[in-house]
C-alpha cells in the first residue's frame, strides 16, 4: 500500500508542481508586476456586494464572490503592497513549483500553495484553484509517502534529528517517515 501512496503522491507533486512552476515562470517571463496584481484585485473588488449591487443589481449583489472582510484586506493590504506581492506570488509560484517537482520540503510548499489557492479563490477566481486544492489535500493524506520518491526521503530524517520536536504526534505525520513498507530504503537516521 505504501508503494500506491508512493506513486500516487509522486503523480501528484508533478502534476501540481508543474503548473506552479509554469505559471510562475510565464510571470517572470510576461512582466508580471505591480499593475497586474492591482488589476487582478480590482476585479476582486467587482465582485464585493457593494459592487454588483451598484453595477447589475440586487439579484447579483446577492451572490457576491468577494466578501466585505477579504475587500478590506484588498484595499488596505494587498493593493497598497502590490508591487511586493507581484515578486511574492512569481516567486513563490517558482519555489513552490521546484519544491513539489523535486520532493523538497513537500509539505512546507504545499501548505504555501494552498495558501495561494486559497487567497486566489477568495479573490473571486476560480480557474484550476479547487482541482489544485483536492490534490495537497490528498497529498497531506497520504502523510510521509508523498515524498517518499524526493529529495525529503533523505532530508527529512536528518531534520527531525537536529529538530527532534518535529517528531511530535500531529508533526509526525509529515516528517517522521516510517520504515516499514517503505518503497525505498530511507537514508540512516
């Protein structure tokens, strides 16, 4: 079974970390900046209540993609930060992408790119967001055996030496790999 997990987190983190690392390199590639994340948050903020009620309507106001909370958070945060958060997301899209792809800290860019999801989704964009998010949910399923064919196979157990706190009930899960019916022999503890 571990060997299915094994191959299935492995089939995952290609997949995910290929459309993160594409996209990130198509941003550092287009000129990917400031303005574009002020536009992308601007039609965030077209679809907040206030906005659709003013432009379509109290049947579309209704069913707003943007909550108020998340509108505050574009217009006092993000919007004024938007030239940090463009070198933020094409980075973070790059890293993310080359964690994932090479089994390296897995579930740190995993979590980094549910974050993403997420922040894109509330946002109001839909796009690959969900279908991503069910994979690093599938993925932090399968604990320890999503990285099992990566670099963490061996940079785990030196970790969670130095950083034995790591070995702790919930943070086992992902970083304690066990041994038994491993698909490959784990590097000496």
């Amino acid at each position: 079974m571990k060997a299915v997990k094994s191959i299935v987190g492995l089939i995952i983190r290609l997949y995910a970390g290929w459309e993160f690392l594409s996209a990130g390199l198509g941003k550092w590639k287009t000129g990917f900046n400031g303005k574009s994340v002020a536009g992308f948050l601007q039609g965030g903020l077209a679809q907040t209540h206030d906005a659709l009620l003013a432009s379509k309507g109290p049947q579309a106001a209704a069913h707003a993609n943007v909550t108020d909370t998340w509108a505050w958070l574009i217009n006092h945060v993000f919007l004024p930060s938007s030239g940090v958060f463009a070198i933020v997301v094409k980075t973070g899209e790059v890293l993310i992408g080359l964690g994932l792809i090479l089994g390296c800290f897995t579930f740190l860019a995993a979590a980094f790119a549910m974050l993403m999801n997420f922040s894109f989704m509330f946002t109001g964009t839909v796009s690959s967001n969900p279908v991503l998010l069910f994979w690093f949910t599938i993925l932090f399923v399968i604990g320890t055996a999503a990285y099992d064919i990566g670099i963490d196979r061996f940079l785990m157990p030196q970790l969670t030496g130095k950083f034995p706190a790591l070995k702790g009930k919930f943070l086992a899960r992902f970083f304690q790999p066990k041994e038994e019916g491993s698909v490959l022999p784990h590097a000496a503890k």
